[in-house]
C-alpha cells in the first residue's frame, strides 16, 4: 500500500486582527512549497503563485479562496462580477484497476489505488478534486493527488479516505478536478457553476483572491432591478447579478432563464426596508456561496 502520511502538513492558524489563512489538505503534496501562512492582500492579483490553489484566508464573517483566473472572453474583470470555474467532471465506466504486482493500491484499507484514464492525464490534475464511486463500493471523496502510473495512461490516485471496498474491475468512477484551479468570467452561457465574485480587477493568467462569504458591495448589476417589493434574493446572471424574480415581468422574471440561475446571497435591506434594492449603487449583499 502506498500512503502520502508522511507528506501530509498541518499548521496553526495565527490570528491576526481577526483573520487568518488556512492551507488546503493537500499542501505538500504538490511541489512541497514552503508554507505561506502570510496574512494576504484580497485585493490585489499577481503574475505569480504565491499560496496553494484553494488556500481559504478568512477575515472575520467574510471568506476569501484563491486561485487562478483565466478568461476566455475578457483579459480583465473589475470587482463586482460573478466568477465560474472551468473544472470538469470525467466519468470512467469499468475503470478500476485491481491490485497487482505493477498496479497499485487499491486492497481493502488503503487510501491509493489505479484508475485506467484511456487518455494522457497530467500529474496534479486532480490535487484537491473529487472522486464518486459506483459499483462494488459507493462513496465520495476528496481526492489529494495524483500522478501517472506508467505509459499505459493509468492514472494513480491518492483519497482522503480508506477504501471499505476493494476496487474491481467492474466499479464506474467519476473524477471532478479542483473548481478553484483555473477560474473564469462567465463562459458565454450560464452553464459552469458560479464559485465567488471578483473583489479586484481580475487579470488573465494571474492568481487571485475571490470571495465566497460575507457583505460585499456588488458593483455589477444585470439590467434594471425586477423584482416588487421587501429584501430580494440575489442571483448571478451572465457574470453580472440580479435581484429575485418576484411578481414582476422581465428578462428573468416568469422566465425559464430564472430557473437556470444561481443563488449568491440576498441584498441587505436600504433605508426603506419596504423598497426594491437600488442597483443605481454598489448594492451590500450577504453572499451565500462558500462559508
């Protein structure tokens, strides 16, 4: 059985004027960088890495993720936009590989095993992605790396979990790379899942913060408000935001376009509560996505 027990990092978490950073559980096991505990700038983007994609800096009651942005359809996004991630799911039908002399893992108890990719696979693709079985064994898990096997694209899987179930040739997997890794405006239809809001201009190819919890001032609203009357829900709409749908006609009201949008958060009530938001401004918002 192999183990990345050895290679696993744990850290304190040093307050420091009410927040902290926290590295993900895979740290170490990519490139073992040397820790980045820094209390960090949210507002700012930079050319380089500087902490693990998903390191989570929390700043007492808001949330904060970091990772990579790269647009497809604009160099740069200011602060107030909807962000999605470019990860996709892979299904793998009859894909587990048993326990053998050259294929490893995969035994009762252990926490690695092979899967049988069919195509070329990077190493690290799935750091701090997710797996789901079906088969012998059903379950979901975090997956903490993984690298090639060998030539015959077999790709090696380390969980953080131990299998209950040894792996048969006959189980169906389905493999989700990490949703911060690569990190986009709106990809020409609300398709891709919405994972936080821009608080910076966001520049293609650099690393930065978005933020997934907490009051932020939305600067980027849809059209009009739609919506009649009390505190609104708030939901994203091509990288922009707008209020619920309410008794009000309009380009998502009573529209099947509400029914493919995504919740963010709710608006924060205006000084007559009993009012619509005024988007005129850069709306508070209590966003919803990530705690």
């Amino acid at each position: 059985m192999t183990t990345l027990t050895e290679r696993y990092f744990n850290h304190k978490l040093i307050n420091h004027n009410g927040g902290h950073v926290e590295l993900p559980p895979w740290y170490g096991l990519v490139g073992g960088e040397t820790p980045n505990l820094k209390i960090p700038d949210p507002y700012t983007s930079e050319s380089a890495q500087t902490y693990p994609i998903e390191t989570v800096y929390r700043d007492f009651g808001r949330t904060f993720v970091y990772g990579k942005y790269d647009s497809t359809l604009n160099s740069a996004r200011t602060a107030g936009y909807g962000v999605v991630t470019t990860a996709r799911y892979k299904d793998l039908a009859n894909s587990g590989l048993v326990h053998s002399a050259t294929v490893l893992g995969g035994e009762v108890g252990d926490t690695d095993f092979t899967l049988n990719y069919a195509t070329t696979c990077a190493v690290h693709k799935y750091a701090g992605g997710y797996l789901g079985a079906k088969g012998g064994s059903y379950f979901s898990c975090r997956i903490l790396d993984n690298d090639v096997q060998d030539a015959s694209n077999y790709v090696h899987l380390y969980l953080d979990r131990a299998l209950t179930v040894a792996v048969a040739t006959t189980d169906d997997y389905v493999l989700m790379e990490n949703p911060y890794a690569v990190m986009d405006w709106y990809i020409t239809a609300d398709t891709a899942p919405y994972i936080g809001v821009t608080v910076c201009t966001m520049v293609a190819s650099y690393w930065s913060w978005i933020q997934t919890w907490g009051i932020h001032m939305m600067c980027s609203t849809y059209n009009s408000f739609e919506g009649a009357d009390r505190i609104q829900g708030v939901c994203f709409y091509h990288g922009s935001f707008q209020g619920f749908a309410s008794a009000t006609s309009g380009a998502i009201a009573n529209s099947e376009v509400f029914g493919a949008c995504q919740i963010a958060g709710v608006f924060a009530a205006g000084s007559d509560p009993s009012s619509p938001a005024d988007v005129s401004i850069a709306y508070p918002v209590y966003l919803m996505i990530r705690p």
